[in-house]
C-alpha cells in the first residue's frame, strides 16, 4: 500500500469520479460539448463511442495533461483545477500507447515505476509481489518486455498502474492491436479488479468489451447519449442487445455518409 501521506483522503460519499458540464475545443472545432457522468466506487464503466468521439480528449483532462475550458472534473472528491497534483494521487493510468521500457525487466520497469511514486523499499518490494502473483507475471518477473507478447506487455502495463493502490483506474483503448483471446483475457480480468479493487474507467469503441451488468457512457461526436446501467440503456431502447443500442445511439455517422 502506499504511504499514507501520498494518498489524500477523499470524502466517503464522493464518487471515484466526477464529470459536470465538460466542454472542450481545439480552436473552432468543439471535442466535448457539455460532458457530465459519474464513475460509483467499486464499478467498471465503460465509456463507449466511436473513433473521434471525444474520449482520450476527457481522458486528457481528467489526467490534467490538458487544462479545462468549462466544467468541473473531481477524482474521490478532489478537484482536479482547485487541487491540482493531489487530485492525481488516486488515480492509476493505462494509456492508449504503450509506455513501458521495452529494454529493461518487468520487475526493473515496476520497481521504477514505484520509486516514481515514493514508496519505500518494503513497500515496493510488497506492492510488486502483490501485483505480479495477480497477473501471473512472477515467472516472467526477468523477462525483458521486448521479449513479450502484446497481451503480456499490456499486464505489465495494468500491474505497474496498481502499485500505489489506487481508487480510480483508467484505461485508454488499453486492447488496441491485441489478438480476440489477449483481448477477452485482459477485459475479464479488469472486471475482476473492481470486486475488491479499484473503480474503472474502461475506454473503448468495442461493443463486446461491454457486458450487461456495467456502467455504461456512450460517449458520441463530444456529447453524452446513454448514461447509466448498460441493461437500462437496452431496455429503454427496446433494443436486444448492445449493438442495437450503438447503432441507435450513433445513427447519424450512417447517415451523413450515405448523404456524402
């Protein structure tokens, strides 16, 4: 676990995140346009939409790697503009590109990571154990990441997230490139983490990423269209399934096309 200065304690009745009215734009073309959801503690929500949707743009804010135009975005009760850096502290992150030094070990690129984020010796020592028995990495602990499969790398990439222990845990398209079983196998296991982990924000243009029981944003052209249980969403549809929702909920790209 980490030390317990380096992790500020959020107010028990706050979501793991908040999203209010987010709007943002890259000059004259609008990216998010009024963006509000929470992510409860405990759950796995999967902000679903299309390429361009506006995903990595709200991903980019709530990582303050860039700076809100409007709107508020609290992590466990911190906000990120008023807070600044303590807001991040609960926050673990798998980005959309991998980030790993393909050079070093896995056990070389953890113990990095958890020096980065000032755990101790012991605790690192700890932390690491943990997280390698979790994702049956300590056989490989040795292994080059260069010497690893897609799939494998993007384990290592999950684990290093959860050293410190964090609260909220973000995923970026984390199964870009991977093969249908590396896929399945890397999304039954997130779903697994919020059992006793962390609260997830899965970002992702796959449908089947998604299952029934999650919380589900649909996230299109930088507009929430569909927040909530992802089974409400397809009852209030009258769909059958999730793709009937999608394909609802994302109609007009079809038809702008067949206009064109």
């Amino acid at each position: 676990m980490a030390r317990p200065d380096a992790m500020p304690a959020p107010p028990p009745e706050a979501p793991a995140l908040l999203v209010e009215d987010v709007s943002f734009a890259y000059g004259r073309r609008q990216a998010l346009d009024g963006v509000s959801f929470t992510v409860p503690r405990g759950s796995f929500t999967a902000l679903l939409g299309p390429n361009g949707a506006g995903k990595t743009t709200l991903f980019s804010l709530i990582m303050r790697l860039l700076e809100l135009q409007r709107g508020r975005i609290a992590v466990c009760g911190l906000d990120v503009r008023r807070d600044g850096p303590r807001a991040l502290a609960p926050l673990g992150i798998v980005f959309q590109d991998p980030t790993l030094d393909l050079d070093l070990t896995i056990l070389q690129n953890l113990r990095y990571f958890a020096r980065l984020r000032g755990l101790s010796r012991a605790e690192t020592r700890a932390c690491i154990d943990r997280e390698l028995a979790r994702f049956g990495l300590a056989e490989r602990a040795g292994d080059r990441v260069r010497d690893l499969s897609g799939g494998l790398r993007r384990r290592v990439e999950i684990a290093r997230a959860l050293l410190h222990g964090p609260e909220l845990l973000l995923l970026d398209e984390p199964t870009v490139g991977l093969d249908v079983p590396s896929r399945k196998a890397i999304v039954d296991h997130v779903h697994q983490l919020t059992e006793d982990g962390p609260a997830v924000l899965w970002a992702t243009h796959l449908i089947d990423e998604v299952r029934p029981a999650d919380c589900l944003v649909v996230l299109h052209r930088g507009k929430v269209r569909a927040h909530g249980p992802a089974e409400a969403a397809i009852k209030r549809l009258g769909a059958s399934n999730l793709d009937e929702v999608f394909a609802c909920l994302t109609a007009e790209d079809r038809d702008d096309r067949a206009a064109a």
